[in-house]
C-alpha cells in the first residue's frame, strides 16, 4: 500500500470507521451497524464500499460465498492524512494557527485545558531528548 493519501468522503469516513472496528463484514453486516435515523440503503452501502474498494481504501474476498469487506489502511494513517489536509487548507499549515484559533473560539473546559497543559509538557519533553540525542 502506497504512502499516498487517499482522499475520503465523510460518507466513506462512516463506512470505514464501522469496518475498523469490526472487519471483516458483508456489506448488510455494516448497513446494520449505521445508526438508527441513517437514510442509506444496503445499495448505497455498496456503492460506498465500492468506491473505497477502487481508492484502495479497502478489499473484499469471499467467505462462505458471501462479500465480505476490510479497510486496507489503518485508521491512524487516515487520520494523519486528513488532519494534514485539513490544516494545510485551513491554516496554511501552521499547527500553531489552528490550536490558536480553537482556543479563542471554543469554550474549553477546565478538565480540556490541563489535557492541553499535559500535551504540552510531553511535547516539550520529547524536544529535550531529541535536542540531546535521546529516543
């Protein structure tokens, strides 16, 4: 599999995230598995998993003569990739922008904020090790 990003809808972002959790499934397996007010059919289930089939998303085989279907990226993979795109479009690439951004418009909790703090530190650390040769 390439290093290439592959470009997910939010409608295949939904099928995915049901087949990372639970792969491998038929595609009714998956249809059963949206939430209940979901307007799609088994057909646009299909169509979906079709399409991520062709981006190399995922892959099918067969068991018990029955499709079954299995991401071929790993959702942390995916989400570097679309995180990535998101900042570039958004934020000219710059991480620093971004986190600014939902600081002045989001209101954080108290309990978000020292996650922040924490996030921070181990940043802040891994750049000491880094600057002084260390894993």
């Amino acid at each position: 599999m390439s290093d290439e990003p592959i470009r997910i809808a939010p409608t295949e972002w939904e099928v995915l995230e049901i087949l990372w959790a639970e792969a491998p499934l038929s595609a009714a397996e998956v249809f059963e598995k949206l939430p209940p007010d979901t307007e799609w059919t088994v057909k646009t289930v299909r169509a979906f998993l079709d399409r991520l089939i062709q981006k190399q998303a995922v892959t099918r085989y067969k068991v018990h003569g029955i499709f079954v279907f299995e991401p071929m990226i790993e959702r942390s993979k995916s989400l570097r990739w679309e995180s990535r795109s998101f900042l570039d479009r958004f934020f000219c690439g710059n991480p620093v922008s971004m986190i600014s951004h939902f600081l002045e418009q989001e209101q954080l909790s108290e309990h978000d904020l020292a996650r922040l703090q924490k996030l921070l530190e181990k940043s802040e650390q891994r750049l000491q090790n880094r600057d002084r040769g260390e894993p």
